[in-house]
C-alpha cells in the first residue's frame, strides 16, 4: 500500500514511484535544484515543480532556512538564555547545572576558536557530592609545563 498525502486542495492523494522519488531526492540533497531532481527522478521539470509544491516543499523557504540557519540559531539561543531566571537555575540540580557548565564552557571554546577537535572536553561527574579539586596537565590546551587546576565532582 502507497502511502497517503495530504496536497493544497485537501484531497487524500496516494504518493506514486515519481513523487517519492522527487521528495526523496529533495528530502536527502535541498540544495538540488528542481531540473537536477527532474533528472534524478526520471521526469521533467514541470512536474517536480507541480510535486514540490502539492505536498508543501517551499523550494525559497528551504533555501533561505540553509542560508541563514546559524542566525536562526543564535536567534533561538538568545531568547532561550534570556528566559532562564535565577530561580530556574536555583531549582537545576547540582548535577544539571554542571552538566551546563561543561556544555557551555566547550561552546564557548568553539566559538572562540580554541578547539581544534583535539582538546578534551571539560567533564564533571557528580558521583556521591563532595567536591575534589585535582591538578592535571593537559599539553594540547595548555602549553606551559605549569599542571593546571580541574575540578571533578566526586
């Protein structure tokens, strides 16, 4: 059995072996343009465009989702960050909120391009609630001889 659809007019339409080939090939390459997908799809040009837009495949939306998608994401993060109040990180668990911290501390070092996918991660663990504070040495992110403070939560 075929599965159903919903297209524009509301009408149940079965998807056939070109539909599901065209919004396959968009779903896997979005920025394949509609001829590529017609030559992919075996059909013409005409009839992806008609089947893109039956069954909702904004073509423009998709492509300036793509373009501007990093802005996007710094849109939601700062409403997201804007919105936690002390009282929601007063509630978070001890466990949470450094899981947060570590989360936090290695986008932040992405974002100021202090990774090159070689530095370790910083990691708390909370296993009983004491706190120990232990000096390593770790000589990708810190060149000096000097071993540098890490905390592990134990």
């Amino acid at each position: 059995m075929q599965d159903p659809a919903i297209n524009t007019s509301n009408q149940v339409t079965k998807l056939t072996k070109k539909h599901k080939a065209i919004l396959t090939a968009k779903a896997e390459n979005p920025a394949l343009t509609t001829r590529q997908i017609a030559k992919l799809a075996n059909t013409d040009h005409s009839h992806v465009v008609k089947t893109l837009q039956r069954y909702g495949v904004d073509h423009g939306a998709v492509e300036s989702y793509q373009k501007h998608r990093a802005d996007i994401f710094d849109g939601v993060c700062s409403r997201l960050l804007a919105s936690v109040t002390d009282s929601d990180i007063n509630k978070a668990s001890l466990m949470q909120r450094m899981a947060s911290v570590g989360v936090l501390y290695d986008k932040m070092r992405i974002e100021r391009g202090l990774s090159d996918g070689t530095s370790k991660p910083l990691v708390m663990i909370q296993v009983a609630g004491s706190v120990n504070v232990q000096s390593v040495h770790n000589p990708v992110d810190n060149p000096i001889t000097q071993p540098q403070p890490v905390i592990d939560v134990v």
